[in-house]
C-alpha cells in the first residue's frame, strides 16, 4: 500500500504530466540505517514517467521538469528520488 507522500506524488506527476506509464517506487526498506532514512518509511523514491511532454527535451531538462512537479518534496520532504523520464518509444 502506498503511503502519503507516494500517493501525493503520483497525484502531482500525473497532473503535471498525463503519463502514459508513471511507477512511483518507495526504495526507502533498502536505505534503512543509511544517511537520509528519517524513519518515515518515504525517504527514498525511485520514478520512471513517460510522457510526450518530455519530447524533445535533454535529461537534465526533463529532470528539471519532475523536481518543479514535485514542489518541495524532493530535498525537503524526501531524502533522495531517483527519477528517469522518457517521451513515448524510447
């Protein structure tokens, strides 16, 4: 069951974005103990999200385009997301 902060995270990615496939993963079991792990069980997020909108953009600029999605939740409210994001067909 995905908790709060995954759940606001697939709300924001798909308003954003209108993913053809979005995966949201809580990678936070495998950080346990580690630098970052709050305790929350949502430190750490690994996104894979294709959508047209990345078209014609660079890695960094998708990249770009996840983390404004996602407002103050990478860095402040999450430790660390892992994101790689694709246009259709790659």
């Amino acid at each position: 069951m995905a908790g709060p902060l995954q759940q606001e995270m697939e709300r924001l990615l798909e308003s954003a974005f209108a993913p053809e496939r979005l995966e949201v993963v809580n990678d936070s079991a495998r950080h346990h103990g580690h630098a970052g792990d709050d305790g929350s069980g949502e430190s750490h997020f690994s996104i894979l999200i294709e959508s047209a909108r990345f078209a014609g953009k660079s890695r960094l600029e998708r990249q770009r385009m996840v983390n404004r999605a996602l407002g103050d939740i990478p860095g402040e409210r999450v430790h660390a997301v892992a994101i790689r994001a694709v246009a259709p067909g790659e």
